[in-house]
C-alpha cells in the first residue's frame, strides 16, 4: 500500500518529467493486476488526504485513469464516487471550497467514461 501511495505521489507532480509518466504507467499496471488494492488505497488516500492539494491530486490521477484506461475503474466506480462525494464534507468547509472544481471534473470524468 506505501509503494503504491509512492506511486501516486510520483505520478502526480507538476513537473512534467518522465518519471512522473513512468510512475502513472506503473499505478496503471497495478491497477490491472490488483484492482482490490488500488480501489482502496485510492478511496482512502482521498479521503485522509490531509491537504486539499494532496486530494486535488489524487483526484486529478482518477481523471488521467478515466480517459486512458476507464475500465479499471469501472468495478470500483460506486466507491471513487462515494469517496469523492464525502471529500466535499461541509463540515471542513476550507477543505470543500478548495476541492470542489476538481470533484466536480471526476465526477464528470466518471459519468463519461
């Protein structure tokens, strides 16, 4: 699970350098071989995430996995949007201020894939 939380964290840099695309490559390849340990390490990561940023990014993965490989996330589809739903708590309302555009592009995301 920390191997694939490395992953993610890769994968989701601003810098545009290789090892961030390598890194999305490898978070697609576990998701095919382990679909179980991608799906909830992927729904708690968004939802723990202890900055808005680290769950904007988060987020932003799932929109790169729905429209290059919509299909690992098919199974899994009722727990990234519960998980998505509850990350805009109004309870935490910096937090929900700070996520909802990104929320609303992965739901989005979602519904076309």
């Amino acid at each position: 699970m920390e191997l694939l939380r490395r992953l993610f964290h890769l994968s989701t840099r601003k810098d545009s350098s290789s090892s961030s695309a390598h890194a999305r490559l490898a978070v697609l390849h576990v998701a095919s071989s382990n679909p179980a340990l991608f799906m909830s390490t992927l729904s708690m990561d968004i939802l723990d995430a202890k900055s808005a940023e680290g769950r904007t990014s988060i987020m932003k993965l799932c929109v790169y996995m729905a429209r290059k490989k919509p299909e690992l996330l098919e199974n899994g589809l009722p727990r990234i949007a519960e998980a998505v739903v509850k990350s805009l708590d109004p309870n935490i309302a910096k937090m929900r201020d700070d996520v909802w555009q990104a929320a609303t592009v992965i739901l989005n995301e979602l519904v076309l894939a």
